[in-house]
C-alpha cells in the first residue's frame, strides 16, 4: 500500500506541476513613416522690395528624397524646387550665383536670398539687396568670389 501511495503521489507531482507559460510578448508596431514636403528656394526679391538682377542665373545642388545629390545648372530666378520626404530628414542645398558680364545692366542688384521650410510653401527671404554700378560689381565678383555662392542645411 505505502508502495502505492508513493507511486500516485510520485506521478501526481510529476504531472500536475506544468510550468505556466509564458506569453509570447506582443511586437511593437512598427512607427508610421511621417511625411512631409521640404521646399528648397531661391528668390529674387527682398522683403523691401529690392529685386536681384534679371541677369543672375543660379547653379544649385540639393538633396533629393533619397538622400542624394541633384544639381540644377542656370537656374532661373526665382527657384523652387518641392520634394516629398520621409522624416527625419537633412536638406542641404548649396548655390552658386553666374553671370555673363555682357548682359550686366549699368547698375546691377545682386543678393543672396535663398532658404529651406518644411510643411508649407512659405519663405520670407532674409538677406538684403545690394546696388552696383557694373565695375563696382566685376571687381566685387573678382575679389570675392565666395560672395557669389552660398549653403544652407537644416534637419527636420
């Protein structure tokens, strides 16, 4: 009999004691990409009203929805350039000013109005225009050449 109750007892702890288990633990979702539309742009006019040269064209390079390099050579003024992205994002946009010294006008206005915004089309151009007579323009030009260009980065 003690024989007995050891073996019930011996094959009750055995099979009455099942770990519980354990839940497997829900995934996280995976993040909703966000998007939004980063707006590149270049102007031609500042806020008092001054307007750039005609003469200026603009040779510009921007970083695209993939991450890569897009150049635009001549480009008009003004310049827009609209991308959709995914963020976080980092727009880089890096400008050179070029000219053709026989279709500078006698008094040439040359500023550097450009800038990057996100979400809505909206840019009010810091920076001023500045007024030349032609040669006070080349010889500005020709001793600052890095006048003439600009870069602008922004992480969003």
């Amino acid at each position: 009999m003690f024989l007995l109750a050891t073996m019930f007892i011996g094959g009750m702890m055995l099979t009455g004691c099942k770990p519980e288990p354990t839940p497997e633990p829900e995934p996280e979702p995976e993040p909703t990409p966000t998007t939004q539309t980063v707006f590149y742009k270049i102007a031609n006019k500042a806020v008092a009203g001054y307007v750039v040269s005609p003469c200026f064209k603009v040779n510009v390079t921007y970083t695209d929805a993939n991450g890569q390099s897009v150049t635009e050579n001549e480009a008009t003024l003004p310049w827009t350039k609209s991308i959709e992205v995914t963020l976080p994002f980092h727009a880089k946009m890096d400008g050179t000013y070029t000219f053709d010294e026989a279709n500078l006008p006698d008094t040439v206005n040359f500023g550097k109005l450009f800038g990057i915004s996100i979400g809505v089309d909206v840019f009010i151009p810091s920076g001023s225009v500045q007024m030349f007579k032609k040669e006070k323009f080349l010889q500005y030009a020709a001793e600052h050449p890095e006048k003439l260009s600009f870069t602008v980065e922004q992480d969003f």
